[in-house]
C-alpha cells in the first residue's frame, strides 16, 4: 500500500542564524515520505543559499525565491505547489520533534485534522504548553474546532495556529491566506477552512512542536499600530464565520486587542487612538467579561486601562 504523503510548507525570510536548525528537525522525521516546500520571501539573508544547499542534498526539497510579498504569499505559494495527501506546516525560526509528523498522521484516523501540543521556547528557557481542560481521544466535531482556538484560557495547547496541526490535503480546495494580512492570518484561514469543510480533528496530549517566541525582529513583537490593528480585522471576520451563539468568543478576543493596542497607545503617547481603543473595550466589555468571568485580575487590567489619559 503507497504511503500517505505529507507536504510541509516552510516559508522563509530573513531567519539566517535559525533556519539550519529547523530544516535539520524536518529532514530528520521519523515519517520519511515528505515533500518539504521552502518559500525563500525574498530573505535579505543567506537564506537563500542555505535553502539551495539543503534542496541539493535532500531530494524531497522544493524550493522557490520570490520577491518580497509576506508570510501570507509566500504560504499561498506552496498551497499552490503542494502535491501531498496532508499539509503541515513549520515555522522557519522554529524546530520540531523527530516524530511530529508520524504522530499526528498515526492520530488523524477518520478525521480531517490532527493537533499537538507544543514547547514555547523563550530566552528564560522551554515552557510545555497543554489544556487546561483535558480533550478526549475521540474525535472533535466541527463546532469545537471552531471553538477550542478562541477558548486559550482552557485549551491553550490547541490554539488557532496552523503550525500545530496536520490537514488533510483537500481541506485547501478554494481557499488560501489573505495576502492583506500577515498577522494572525493563520487564525482565519483556519476558523475559514474548519467552517467551510466542517472539518473534525483529533488532539493529542503530547508536545511535538518548538515555538520560538523570543525574536525581537518578528512581526509579532512589532509595536506597529498598523501591524497589531490588522488584527482587530481578523477577529471580525472569525466573528462572522462562527454560529451567533458563540460569535461572543470572538468579540471577547477583539476586546482582548483592542486593550493590547491601547496599551501600545499609552506607551507611545498617542491620545486619538488611545481615545479610539477605549471606546472598542467600552463596546465589547460585556462579551470580554463573559468570556474571562473566572479571572477577575483580567476584568481589572481593562478597568484600569478605561481611567488611562493622556
């Protein structure tokens, strides 16, 4: 019996100094038949070359230079190129378990979408990350799997990102990331694709994955308005896709933002968007409250972030 495929997407820029450790960790997967697809975002680096040097010796690698567009296209290139039966995908700055794709293809059994734990890896050294709530073996009907991302109090483990999980390869049949968005556009291509499909998943308990959270030059350390506004976006439109009985765990999220950027507001002294922040928190106050009603020292950041003025 041919064994399944499964095509990893890495896009790549600018990660020099990280890149041979994460390559390193793919190659090396205990699951063999892969096809791993390097995205070389136009890297002002040597990231470039050490995609071709690693392509040279690993016949499974694919690599492709494009100019500088984003994460989001560099990813929609190899949702185009890919020619596995599952999708995974992995971080450039990132490394990964010797079995995480053994493991999470052994779990996806009658499913569309297995999940991992994972390892946050930070400068004061390696965090597991799980579920506050445990989440059984059989598997997640579509409804939690739209929910599970937006519940992190309780399933911090599952979480909305893309690089944690493995799709079955059709799940991606008419949809791709939004190149207008590169920040949080896993969140939405994921609650996209889960609505779309109806997609069930399957967790396992286990870290597998070893997200790199101390780069001060990422995108999601940037303290752009720009940057974290791109979000407020996001969460609107997840909004829209969930069912109207839940739509209130998105808007807590947009709340939770929306403070994140008000916060930024202070820092940089700037009164119009600090003012705009304060009336987002006023509007979403009651689903955010709903939504963290176990943690109180949550509801009194946002109280004391309403008195703030500048």
């Amino acid at each position: 019996m041919r064994m399944a495929k499964i095509s990893v997407i890495i896009p790549v820029y600018n990660v020099e100094s990280y890149l041979r450790k994460c390559l390193d960790s793919v190659v090396s997967q205990t699951y063999s038949d892969l096809e791993i697809l390097l995205i070389n975002d136009g890297s002002l680096d040597n990231c470039g070359e050490i995609c071709d040097e690693y392509a040279a010796k690993d016949a499974r690698i694919k690599v492709f230079h494009k100019e500088n567009g984003g994460v989001s296209s560099a990813l929609n290139i190899g949702l185009r190129q890919f020619t596995g039966d599952f999708v995974g995908f992995v971080d450039s700055d990132d490394w990964v378990e010797p079995d995480l794709f053994a493991e999470l293809l052994s779990s996806i059994d009658g499913c569309d979408i297995s999940v991992c734990s994972y390892y946050k890896e930070q400068t004061t050294g390696s965090e597991i990350v799980t579920n506050a709530k445990q989440i059984d073996k059989t598997p997640i009907p579509y409804e939690n799997m739209l929910l599970y991302p937006l519940m992190r109090d309780d399933y911090m483990g599952f979480c909305g990102y893309m690089w944690n999980k493995l799709f079955r390869g059709n799940l991606f049949s008419g949809l791709q990331f939004d190149e207008q968005i590169n920040y949080a556009q896993d969140v939405l291509l994921y609650t996209e694709l889960v609505n779309d499909k109806k997609a069930k998943g399957r967790y396992i308990n286990k870290p597998l994955y070893h997200y790199v959270v101390s780069r001060q030059d990422s995108i999601t350390n940037s303290d752009s308005f720009n940057v974290k506004g791109v979000i407020l976006e996001v969460y609107k439109r997840v909004e829209a896709l969930l069912p109207s009985e839940h739509k209130f765990w998105a808007r807590g999220f947009y709340c939770h933002h929306a403070s994140v950027i008000c916060e930024l507001a202070l820092m940089k002294n700037n009164k119009d968007m600090l003012i705009k922040m304060q009336r987002e928190i006023i509007e979403h106050y009651k689903d955010y409250k709903r939504t963290n009603i176990e943690f109180p020292e949550k509801l009194k950041r946002l109280d004391n972030l309403l008195s703030q003025t500048l």
